[in-house]
C-alpha cells in the first residue's frame, strides 16, 4: 500500500494505515549500532506534507523510544545528557542543525535510514523524519545511586566497628587468617547492627610481602553467603604513617563492600555473572554507587577533596582495575557526576 497515494479527503484510511502500521511496530524492536549499539521501538504519529528535495511530498512522522542498551559510553552519555536538561523526552525539530543533542541526532540519522528501508517491505517509499526521542534508558540508574547515597550516614558506625576490630587483629598480628567478629568476641559469629537486615561475617586475610611499599589492601562480598572478604598485604617494616594509610584504606573498603550489602537487603539483584570489561564491570550501577560511598567515606576520614581520593585510588591501582587511560577517565568521570 502506498501511502503517497493518501490525501487529505482519505483521512479516516490514513490513520487506519498508521494504526495497521504501529500495531506491527508494537511488537518488534530495532537495534542501531552508531553512535553506539541501542535497542529501539518505533511508534508512527503522523503523515505530513512537505517540501522535500524541492517538492511536495508525504513525509511519515514518528517517535523513538531508547529502550536498553549494554554500551557502557551510551550509557553515561544519556545519563549526563538527562541530568543536565532534566527530562528524558526530547523534541527534535526539523531542519534543526546537531547541537546540544548531538547523539540523539546521530540516532534519528541511523533510525532514519533503517526505518526507510524497512518500511519499503511494506511497498512504502515515503521519507521519514524523527520528531521525538524518549530516553527509557536513563532515570533509574541515577535515581538509585541517589537513593543509596543519602543513606550513608546511617551506617557509620557499622563502618567503624568493622574497620576497629580489622585494626586490632593487624596491631597484633600481621600474618593468618581470621573470620570476625568471632577472633574478637569470642562467641559472636556474626555481625548484627540494628540498622541491616542481614548479620555478616568478615574473613580477613593478612600476608606479608616485601615486594610491596607499604600496603595493599583488597576484597570482596559474597551475597549468597553475606560474607565479606578482607585481604591485606603489608611490608614487614612498618611506620606509623603506613598504619594510617591502613586506616584509610580500610574505612573505603570496608564501606564500599559493606554497601554491596545494603544493596542485597534492599532488593537489588546482582548480575549472575559479573562483566568480563573493566569498563563495564567499574560503569554498572550497584558498583558506582559502592565507589562512591567508600571514596566518601575516605575523603571524610583524611579530609581531602573527593575528586582527589578518587583520582589517587584509580592511579595507584592500575594492575586492580586494568583501565587504560581512556576508560579510567570515563569512570571516574562518571563517579564525580553522580556523586
């Protein structure tokens, strides 16, 4: 059916066309792979004339809705872009050069010529022209990281506790394996705070290395288990200076796995296997927001800007996170945004 052969008395048929159309759009997607690879729907809203290439012509209308995607750039990029206008419905006006919505004109360019070619299995040669672009990948991803961020104070003292017994075992001891609180308490197996859901454990494992300056701190929390995983590595020769770098360390760490269970508790389900991409491993929601409590948590304790704990974590650390400069600054860029 062509529609160029509709004019305006043919109206009721028209938009028995549209809605024919749209019903068949409804139940299938389209994936653009420029400027980075998004599944989309298409919904048609409208046929109207215009002058297209000098002439009168029945151009086809229609909306693109974002519905998800697995690129981690993509991902940042709607993000910041629906942080800085504060919507995530955008018009996108005709004959309107790239400006601010640069990516969004390069996705109706890409749709613009899929749908086209698309649409002529439907012997439907008509142009096409996106008018409107609802971003539903955006929103929960930031409205969840706020939501975990303004709790953060509410478990300080869980932090301190943890980190305190940590401490106590290290001051004595700088080689073994222990599980906490029950090295400490000598009953207690677990941790329970009135402010979690869930009791916890701390396996802490501690080694000596002379290979290494100072220390290197690491870990770990295990869901299925509620269990979190301390490892410490030190120089044999110690300082005073190198037990504060420790206290640090371990107040980040220690926040940072410790919100991975506050996450569990309040519903969150953690991917069944975490990505293979550091990029996209560092980019996921769950791990933003433990970065951010823990290098809070650390920028609180030695009282310098958080932009620089961040930054000194991500530099110090390169054999951890296997970034290379390009995709550090992209997550730490993003880190700083949704702080």
């Amino acid at each position: 059916m062509d529609i160029n052969n509709f004019k305006e008395p043919l109206e009721p048929e028209l938009s028995l066309t549209i809605e024919r159309l749209n019903k068949f759009l409804n139940s299938h997607s389209f994936n653009i792979t420029y400027p980075f690879d998004v599944e989309v729907k298409i919904n048609v809203t409208n046929i109207k004339p215009m002058i297209t290439i000098g002439e009168w012509s029945d151009v086809i209308e229609y909306t693109i809705s974002l519905e998800k995607t697995q690129d981690v750039t993509g991902k940042i990029i709607l993000n910041h872009l629906s942080k800085i206008e504060q919507t995530q419905d955008y018009s996108i006006k005709r004959g309107e050069h790239k400006n601010t919505y640069f990516v969004l004109y390069e996705i109706k360019n890409s749709m613009n010529s899929i749908l086209r070619e698309f649409l002529k299995y439907f012997n439907i040669n008509n142009y096409v022209d996106c008018t409107r672009i609802i971003n539903k990948i955006s929103g929960n991803h930031t409205k969840n990281i706020n939501e975990g961020l303004l709790n953060e104070g509410k478990y300080s003292s869980v932090i301190r506790q943890v980190v305190k017994d940590i401490l106590k075992i290290f001051k004595h001891q700088k080689e073994g394996d222990y599980q906490l609180p029950e090295e400490i308490s000598g009953g207690d197996m677990v941790y329970e705070f009135p402010q979690l859901k869930s009791s916890f454990t701390v396996n802490l494992s501690m080694r000596l290395n002379d290979e290494i300056d100072t220390i290197d701190v690491d870990g770990a929390y295990y869901p299925d288990e509620d269990t979190i995983d301390i490892i410490i590595e030190s120089n044999p020769n110690l300082d005073r200076e190198t037990l504060e770098e420790l206290h640090f360390e371990l107040n980040e760490l220690v926040a940072h796995e410790l919100q991975h269970l506050i996450q569990k508790d309040s519903g969150y389900e953690f991917p069944k296997k975490e990505p293979k991409k550091s990029l996209k491993y560092y980019t996921q929601s769950h791990e933003l927001e433990s970065q951010i409590i823990g290098f809070k948590r650390r920028a609180q304790k030695e009282r310098k800007p958080f932009e620089d704990i961040v930054r000194n974590w991500f530099n110090k650390n390169q054999s951890k996170h296997n970034l290379n400069p390009k995709n550090m600054e992209i997550v730490i860029n993003q880190i700083l945004k949704s702080k």
